[in-house]
C-alpha cells in the first residue's frame, strides 16, 4: 500500500477516486466495445451518448435551463479571455470589467486588444484582498457586457453572491469555483470554466451561453474562435478533447452521487471552516489573505511570519504527505486548494501540522 498523499494542487487538482477507478477500469473497453474511449470517432454513436450524457449531467447539477446552450472547448480558460471580447466587443464599444485577482487581469489584457474596456472596480491597490458589494459597483452606460471572476484561484478570494449587470450581460469566469455551490445561471449570459479544478482534467473548457448571445456573434470570425459556429456544431466543428469530455461526465454521475451541488457544497463549507478556524485561532501565526466576507471556498490562501518559514513549511508538509501547497508563483504564501473531490481528512490532517508547525516554530 502506498502511503496516503494529499493533493492540495490548484489545478489540474485531484480528482474523485471512483471517478479514475471507472476509467481505469474502462480504458482497454469502453461499454464492452473492445476499444478505449480513446480509439474511437468522436462521430461514433457511442462518444455522441457520452458528449450528451456529459451536458446532461452538468444542466441537471446547475439546474441550467433550456434556452443555454453547453458547449466544451479546448484552449483552456485563456482562449476564453479572447474568445469573449472577439464575440461580443467590437472596437468601438465598451465592456466593464471587474478586477479582483490576477486571472481577472489577464482577462482584462485581452480584451483591450478588441475595443474600449472599462474597469469599474478593481482591488489592485490592496493585493486583491476582497471583493465588492453590488452596490459599490457602477455600470458603464451601453456596456457589452460586463466580465468578473468569480473564485481569484491565486489570491484566494471569491464573491459569495451572484452579481447582477445592471443591465448589461454578465459573463463570468468559474474556472476554479464551478460545481462547489449553487449559483443562479439565469443571472449569467455567459459562464465558462477551464475543466481542470472541479469539472474534469486539463484540455476541456466548459461554456454555458444563453441563446440570445448568439445572436450578437459578428460574421466572419474564425470558425473555432466563433461561439455561434460551434453551437452550430454541437461542440463538434473539429476533434474535441474526447478523452475530457469523457471525463466530465464520470465526475458528474459522481458529483450527483455526493447529493449534487447542494451536498457538496455543505461539505465545502466545513472542510473550508476547519482550515480557516485554524488559521484564526494561531495567535497571528498563520495570516489569511483575504478579508473575512471573500474568503474562497476552494483555495485558501495565508502566509507565515517569513518566507523562510513559508519554504520550511511546505518542505515539512510533503515530507508529511501534503503536497501542493506553495503558493503560486507571483504571490508567494501558502495556498490549500480543497475543490469537491478533496477529503476532509485532508484538511483535518493539514490542521494538525498547521498546529503542530506553530507550535514548534512560534
Ligand atoms: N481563470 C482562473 C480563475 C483560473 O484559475 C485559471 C487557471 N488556474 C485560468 C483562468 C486559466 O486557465 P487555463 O490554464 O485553463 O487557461
């Protein structure tokens, strides 16, 4: 038996056990056809039962409704970067854009390149330590739309509610919180989300995207850069990340297993209070970045009284079978990653040398 290991990875991130258990079991062959989910047309009616059985399941955790449309892309969160303002911000228009973490601001870097970007709030000045109300934020008159984050993977810090555009579209990128909670999609034009934290592994981007979005694609666009086109196409204009999509639709008949977004979105929000309590009650030892009312539910992000207590912590902490747990590069720190799939053993294990590391370096 190998010794336990916990994954504290941002992303890609763990994984449900049952979930690779299933595939292993399936990748010699799938649903008795001899052949691996790998070695078979994306155009074959068995894959065309998995890409189904995937939507499915991801419009029954999130209770998407009929008039949003599914689609499952390749290019990683970043492409979508692009992908929105090329879609929906021609160069002489405005979109507003709401900055609380580094993925926000590379977001905000690629839409400059297609038209006039508004920045009606950003947190940049405070090391992206919080979020803003609804009420603090004002939006540009005839805006596209307006892009937020709604889990800063990095910084750590999440909006806890739903934000509305005042008009103007909202589209949000979930990469790192989607499926850890009940959000409202019909709040939302458009959502997407890198598979590689909650939804699947790397290579596979989930967009959710009301209907009448599609009507304000622009003609001539690059076809695999066209959301109408590959709505068109059900997600098919070319060779999709078969392998992805399969995965995807393990972890949703697994997710629904767990009680759906709903049950596991209690379990979040005690695995995330044991990690924040422990930080809280360490004297100063361990102090968190974000501010109380942002804390993230999925990467929980603090720092030791020097850098190198940082480093001698995550050295001790992987000797102790916790991996994953540097902060990432920019912002230094110490971040906890606990997305659906992460135990609570984990957490609990991390607590106790959290506790026992203060004690013998406070
Ligand atoms: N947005 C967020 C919130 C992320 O966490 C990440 C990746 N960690 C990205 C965007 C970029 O995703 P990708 O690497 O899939 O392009």
């Amino acid at each position: 038996m190998s010794k336990t290991i916990y994954n504290f990875s941002a992303g890609p991130a763990i994984m449900p056990g049952p979930v690779l258990e299933r595939a292993r079991d399936e990748i010699r062959s799938l649903a008795g056809s001899g052949m691996s989910v790998m070695e078979i047309s994306h155009r074959s009616e068995t894959f065309g039962a998995i890409l189904d059985s995937a939507e499915r399941g991801l419009r029954e955790l999130l209770a998407i409704p009929e008039n949003y449309r599914i689609l499952f892309l390749q290019g990683g969160a970043t492409l979508q970067f692009s992908m929105v303002p090329m879609n929906f911000l021609g160069a002489s228009e405005t979109a507003d854009y709401v900055i609380t973490g580094a993925w926000g601001e590379k977001a905000l870097v690629e839409a400059r390149k297609c038209g006039r970007v508004n920045v009606i709030y950003s947190t940049a000045d405070e090391r992206h330590r919080s979020t803003p109300t609804q009420a603090e934020l004002n939006f540009s008159r005839n805006a596209k739309y307006v892009h937020y984050t709604s889990n800063e993977t990095i910084e750590g810090v999440e909006f806890k509610y739903d934000l509305k555009g005042g008009g103007s579209p909202v589209v949000c990128d979930a990469s790192s919180n989607i499926l850890s909670k009940r959000i409202e999609i019909g709040e939302y034009a458009l959502i997407y989300a890198g598979a590689q934290k909650n939804i699947g592994p790397s290579g596979v981007t989930v967009v959710i995207i009301r209907d009448e979005m599609l009507e304000h694609v622009p003609d001539g666009l690059h076809s695999l850069l066209d959301y109408r086109k590959i709505a068109e196409h059900g997600s098919m204009l070319n060779t999709p990340n078969t392998w992805g999509i399969y995965l995807i639709d393990l972890v949703c008949s697994w997710l629904k297993g767990e009680g759906g977004v709903p049950g596991i979105e209690r379990r979040n929000i005690e695995k995330a209070a044991i990690l924040y309590d422990a930080i809280d009650e360490s004297d100063g030892f361990y102090e968190g970045h974000a501010v109380r009312d942002a804390r993230s539910l999925m990467n929980v992000t603090f720092r030791l009284p020097s850098a190198e207590l940082e480093i001698r912590f995550c050295d001790e902490a992987l000797a102790a079978g916790l991996n994953g747990l540097m902060g990432h590069r920019s912002v230094g720190g110490i971040r906890a990653s606990i997305y659906n799939a992460f135990p609570r053993d984990g957490v609990e294990a991390l607590v106790s040398f959290m506790r026992d590391f203060s004690h013998r370096n406070g």
